[in-house]
C-alpha cells in the first residue's frame, strides 16, 4: 500500500495513457472491422 | 460527420472543457511570481483542482454514454468505453485524494505531469463518449 502511494502518480500515469492508447486503437478496429462487414453484405 | 455528433461535441467543449478551465488558468495567473517561467506556470495551471473538474467531467460524459438510448448499434462500444472512462474518472478521484492530502510528498513538476496526464486521457475519452452518445 505505501509503494502505491509513493509511486501513484508514475503508475498511474504509464497505466492511464497506455490503456487509453490501447482502447483508441481497439475502437478503430472495430468501427474498420464493421464498416468492412457492411460494405460486404 | 453527422451535425447531430458535430453539435454535442462543439458544446461540451465549449460549456464542458473550456469554460471549467477558465477559473483555475484565471487563478494560476493571478498567483504567479514575477520572473516565473512556462515551467512556473505549467505547475501552477495542472494541480489538484484539475482532477477534480475531470473526474466530474468524465463521470457525466461515461453516464451519458451508458445510458444513452439514440441509436441500435454499437451497444457493446458505448458501454465499453463508458466503462473504461470511468474506471479513468475513478483514477483522477483517487490522484486527487493522494495529491490534495499531501501525505506523501511528490516533486511538483512530476505532480504537474501526472495532472496532464491524467486530465489529458480523462477528457479524449470524455469527448469520444460523448460523440458515441449521439451514434
């Protein structure tokens, strides 16, 4: 617990701009992935 | 792009984002010292009270997507990245609880960072939810 909150910030910091990074890159995948399922039917 | 979309995001940036930063760039202006430097100034604008307007920023903008009823596709999206701002706003709260009890002390330019960091990611998915809330 106090490693966490001596470190909160760095941890969050990498953990939040990771994620977020990752979560774009999946919802543009899966708007590509649909529109691409749309255009095919 | 849809004009419904292009609306709602224009306002909740205008009456949402701008208009809450307004007050604390306001107050860290006023509260600089002579001589300070864009470092000064940076530090004095991404403090505590930023996290605080993310947090209420984000909260709002992930209800509204969750519970938005326009639109039949895309359910699992909303619901996902509503989710995922949240668990954000949540992690803005908590920064906010650690850097406003000032039991541990942080170096104020890596404070100042974290804030960017913290505010910049809770406010790109806010935007996005509240674009997928009119979809």
């Amino acid at each position: 617990m106090a490693f966490f909150l001596k470190n909160f910030l760095v941890i969050g910091e990498v953990v939040s701009f990771t994620s977020t990074l990752a979560v774009c890159l999946l919802g543009i995948a899966f708007v590509k992935q649909k529109r691409r399922a749309e255009s095919n039917n | 792009m849809n004009s419904k979309v292009t609306k709602r995001v224009l306002i909740w940036l205008f009456f949402g984002m701008i208009l809450t930063a307004v007050p604390i760039t306001a107050a860290a202006v006023m509260s600089l010292p002579k001589n300070a430097g864009i470092v000064d100034f940076f530090e004095l604008v991404f403090n505590q009270d930023l996290l605080a307007v993310a947090f209420t920023l984000s909260a709002a903008a992930s209800a509204d997507v969750i519970f938005s009823r326009e639109g039949k596709d895309g359910g699992l999206l909303k619901v996902g990245m509503g989710s995922f701002t949240m668990v954000l706003a949540f992690v803005s709260a908590i920064g906010y609880a650690i850097i406003k009890s000032g039991d541990e002390r942080f170096d104020p330019f890596q404070t100042a960072c974290a804030v960017a960091v913290f505010y910049g990611t809770s406010m790109a998915c806010s935007l996005v939810c509240e674009a997928l809330a009119e979809l």
